[in-house]
C-alpha cells in the first residue's frame, strides 16, 4: 500500500458494464467494459491499444445508471498500469454527457 496521497478528485464506484466506443474519425465502433465510473470520468477496459490524449464517443449501458443508455464524450488521460488479460485498462475524462441518443 502506498503512502501517497490520492490524486483522484472524485470518488469511483464500480460498475461492471458493456460499453460501445468510437475514436474522433473513426466509423467502427468497437466493445469495451466499463470498470468503474465517477462524475469525472470512467475505467474503459479494452483490448485496443488507445492513445493518451484520443477522443472518444461512448455508448454505457448499465442498470446501475439508471438509464437505459448514457452517450459520453471523453479523453484518455492515462493508462491502467496492469494489463487484465488482452485487456488494457484507460482512464477517460468526461468531455460531455448526453441522456439518450446522442453521439452518431
């Protein structure tokens, strides 16, 4: 355990959810998991390797959410630093939060 103070601002809760997500200029969407989720952002789980500093569209569906889909806009702004599999763990800042279809 670390003696270093937490850097996070805002508290997470963890969500187990499947999450739908495009890159800015990209037509594919690909699938990742939500592993947790604040008012600032969320812990996109993937096998793709993202960039620092990419944007993403992102489509959350999670009972815990309380809708039935929320559409995100948000930055990498760091990397998981253990790998969970094939999968690659993303910190995402929320850019913009949408309730409903948003995000084509």
């Amino acid at each position: 355990m670390s003696d270093q103070p937490e850097k996070r601002r805002f508290a997470r809760t963890e969500v187990h959810a499947a999450v739908q997500y495009r890159m800015v200029g990209v037509e594919s969407a690909q699938a990742g998991w939500l592993g947790n989720i604040s008012v600032g952002g969320i812990l996109l789980w993937t096998e793709q390797i993202i960039e620092i500093g990419a944007i993403l569209y992102l489509r959350i569906r999670a009972d815990e959410l309380g809708e039935d889909e929320v559409e995100v806009t948000a930055t990498v702004v760091r990397t998981e630093p253990i790998k969970q599999g094939d999968r690659f763990g993303y910190g995402c800042r929320f850019d913009a939060i949408y309730s409903g279809p948003h995000v084509d």
